[in-house]
C-alpha cells in the first residue's frame, strides 16, 4: 500500500495523493507558498484600500462588463455543478 502525500500550506493540509514522489511535492509546496505570498501582497493592498475613507462601495464596472461576467459564471456553475456532482458519488 502506497503512502500518500499532505503537504501543510498555511491553512490547511493538501492531499496530493500516492502517485507524487518526494521532489514532486517538495516543488508544489514551493509553489503554493510562492503563490500565496504573491496573493497576500495584493490582497492586503486591496482590504487597505476598502478600509480607506474615500471608498464607495458599487459594481467593480459598468452594467455592460458586469453582466457578461455574470452569464459566464452563471454558465460555468452550470457546466461544473453537474460534473462535480458525478465525483462526489
């Protein structure tokens, strides 16, 4: 019976299965924890700016952007909902 591999990122454990060999996980924890800190960065900036005085909260754009990126979200919740449903059986 093989082992599987966890690797710990930050917040929680990450299954990546038997098939990864040693070097195989060491380099996606590496890239999780680069990944992660890129995103931190951005993020604090953004709850920075939210918390700032001269935020107004509102649509991100316009009806005309903001509503094709709805549809999409919409479609593709559609398309996976189904898919992932069949993988939880």
């Amino acid at each position: 019976m093989a082992a599987h591999h966890a690797v710990v990122v930050d917040d929680g454990r990450r299954n990546l299965g038997e098939h990864w060999t040693d070097d195989a996980v060491d380099y996606a924890a590496k890239l999780f924890q680069e990944t992660n800190a890129e995103d931190r960065v951005v993020l604090e900036g953004l709850a920075r700016s939210l918390a700032s005085s001269s935020y107004a909260p509102g649509p991100l754009a316009s009806a005309a952007f903001e509503g094709p990126i709805h549809d999409f979200h919409r479609y593709l919740g559609g398309r996976l909902g189904p898919a992932l449903s069949k993988n939880a059986d």
